[in-house]
C-alpha cells in the first residue's frame, strides 16, 4: 500500500490531537490567569490598607515575577505528565489496531492462520479482537471446507469419466462391441455425472439458504407418496419396503416437494445399503411436540464414529460394504439434513453395529416455519 506524505499514522494523529487539547487548556489557563489575577491583587492590596506608591508597585512587580515564575514551572510540569500519559494512552489505543490492520491484511491476503492480538484495553477494542478472530476461523473453515469439496468432487467425478473414456476408446478400437449392454454402461455413467452435477448445485443452494414453501402437508399422504414412488427400484432389486403406522395424523406445515425429496434420499440410502431379500421400513410416529419419520433397515449397518461422519459432503462408508452400484454422490444425506434444518427439525441416524441394519429419524416440529430461519 502506498503511502503519500500527508499520511499520517494513527499515533501521529492522536498524539496531535492531545498536544491542540493540552496547548489550548494551557492558553486558556494563562489567559486567565492574566487577566483575573493581578486585578484580585490590587483589589485585595488596597483593602490592607497599602496605597503607597513606592509599596504599591514594589508588591506588584514582587507579584508579578513570582506570578510569571510559578505560570510558568506549572505549565510545564503539567504539558510534561499530560504529554506522558497522553503518550501512554495512544500506545496503549494504537498498538492493537495497528495490529489488528496487520492481521487484517494477512487475512485478506490469504492467510487464514494469523494470530490475532487478544486486546483487553476497553470493551470496544476487545469486541473488536473478538469479531475479528471469529471472523478469520470462520474465513479459514469456509476456505477448507471449499478445498475439501473441490478435491471430493474431481475424486467422483474421475470414475464415471475413466469408464465411459475406456467404453469410447474401446468401441472405437473395436474391443468392445456396441451392443445393448455397452450403452446401458455408459448410460449409466452418464446419469451417475447428472445426478452428481444436480447434487453439487442442491449442496450449494442448502448452503445458501433454502427456498422453502410452507404449506398445510398431510403426514401419512407424504409418506404413502414417498413409498410408491420408490418401490419399482425396490422390486426390482428384491428388497421388501413396508409403511408402518396411522391411517391418518394431524396436518403439519412444511415444504412437501423438500420432505418428499428427503424420504427420497432416505430411502434410496437404504436401498443401496441392503442386500436382496432385506426389509425396508418407513415408519411414521405423531408425537406431542414433533412429527417423526423414521427409515429402517436391516442392511449392513453404520460402526459409531459413522453416525455423523455420513452427513459430511461426499462421505462414503466402507466400499466394501454397500453402495455397490456406485450410483450415490455422497450428497444424499447432506442435502437432506439441511432441509431438515430449513424445517427446523432434526436428522439423525442410529445403528446397533455393522450387519445390524440402520435407522434414520426426520423429526419435524408440527409448525416448521417457526424454526425456518437458516442456520
């Protein structure tokens, strides 16, 4: 940053600002002084009685040079403390922001790993250093949080991309043949992209506040909704999936396209998580305070450190276990705990241990705008 030569440091400027206030109180002091003090000694001289000429001015001039000599000793004993503790006092005011402007240009370029100078010096400054060390984690947690996504998501998308290169290559060679199987392939591979592209951009938009349309929303219609439309995948991967619970339920306020898309991940979770023959249940539970919608299974199960780890972005478990198509991004259950956040509800997932299946609880207030205001 460029400095011109009427720049002046914030020390400079204060310490100015002292010396005009200290010089203007000892003009005003003298002034003063001069004006009233010698009209007081004459006036109390002829009270006692001394009008003599010669005693009069003798006492006057006596008055006078003492007068001018205690001014001035005074003046000067008091621009001297007034100077030091003003010095003091700009030091103690000015050696943090100048600091903290340090910090800040760390901060703006790039380095998010500043120390940022605890002041304790008034509750100003001290908000100030607080904000400010708030505000560099928090810069330094987006900006790995951005990095770790970018890494994850050209990580996924190397797969699909690898596969359908070596299809085009080898069709091309002629190894392969373009028979039905080679295009269902690539086709696939082309939807496992589509589904990541339409993920990453509902992440983003989570991220950012979701766009949430409260309506009256019939709990057991959702759920029948969300079952139906899954059971074809279902079927056809030969994994039973059953609703459990009322006939009917009071009505609940919500978003039913976000809800229905949240029983949508869940269930597709579930799915790819439970070998064929396996069981699938969606589980609705009016409570006093809170709807709860629970998706069951009795696939492979979650270890305990997985219970959380699985709603980070482009979190996989073990490949070994589960998602075997490949065809989840990562983002399903991201995506889904967000808009139950955006509902002011919660999502949780519980397991007894690897083998013995999953359980995942939407828990939605029974007025979900109340606790619409994004996180």
């Amino acid at each position: 940053m460029t400095r011109t030569g009427r720049d002046r440091s914030l020390i400079t400027r204060l310490l100015l600002a002292q010396v005009l206030v200290i010089a203007a109180g000892s003009l005003t002091l003298t002034v003063t002084a001069v004006l009233v003090a010698p009209g007081l000694f004459r006036t109390h001289l002829a009270q006692a009685g001394h009008v003599e000429p010669g005693v009069r001015q003798h006492a006057e001039e006596a008055f006078a040079s003492s007068f001018v000599l205690s001014l001035s000793v005074a003046t000067l004993a008091a621009l001297l403390a007034a100077g030091a503790i003003s010095w003091l006092l700009v030091r103690r005011i000015a050696t943090p922001v100048q600091q903290l402007a340090d910090a800040a240009d760390a901060v703006a370029s790039g380095r998010y790993d500043v120390r940022v100078p605890a002041v304790t010096f008034g509750r100003e400054l001290e908000q100030l250093s607080g904000a400010f060390a708030h505000m560099a984690h928090r810069l330094a947690d987006t900006d790995a949080a951005r990095t770790r996504m970018l890494a994850d998501l050209a990580h996924e998308l190397r797969t699909p991309l690898a596969t359908l290169a070596a299809y085009i290559d080898g069709l091309e060679d002629g190894v392969i043949d373009p028979d039905h199987d080679a295009w269902v392939t690539m086709r696939n591979q082309v939807e496992r992209l589509r589904r990541l592209a339409t993920d990453v951009r509902q992440v983003a938009a989570a991220q950012e506040g979701l766009d949430l349309r409260f309506v009256a929303v019939d709990p057991v219609a959702l759920a029948h909704s969300a079952v139906a439309a899954a059971m074809p995948a279902y079927t056809a991967r030969g994994v039973e999936l059953t609703y459990q619970g009322p006939d009917s339920a009071p009505l609940t306020t919500g978003d039913p396209g976000r809800l229905g898309q949240v029983l949508a991940n869940l269930l597709d979770n579930a799915l790819r998580h439970t070998s064929p023959g396996g069981h699938v249940r969606l589980a609705l539970e009016p409570r006093e305070d809170e709807l709860g919608l629970t998706v069951a299974d009795d696939g492979e199960g979650l270890a305990p450190d997985e219970l959380e780890a699985i709603f980070e972005r482009f979190h996989r478990v073990d490949p070994a276990r589960g998602d075997r198509d490949g065809s989840g991004s990562g983002l399903g259950l991201t995506i889904a705990r967000a808009i139950a956040h955006g509902h002011g509800g919660t999502l949780t997932a519980t397991s007894a241990g690897p083998g013995r299946g999953a359980a995942f609880t939407l828990a939605l207030p029974w007025d979900a705008r109340a606790g619409s205001e994004p996180d």
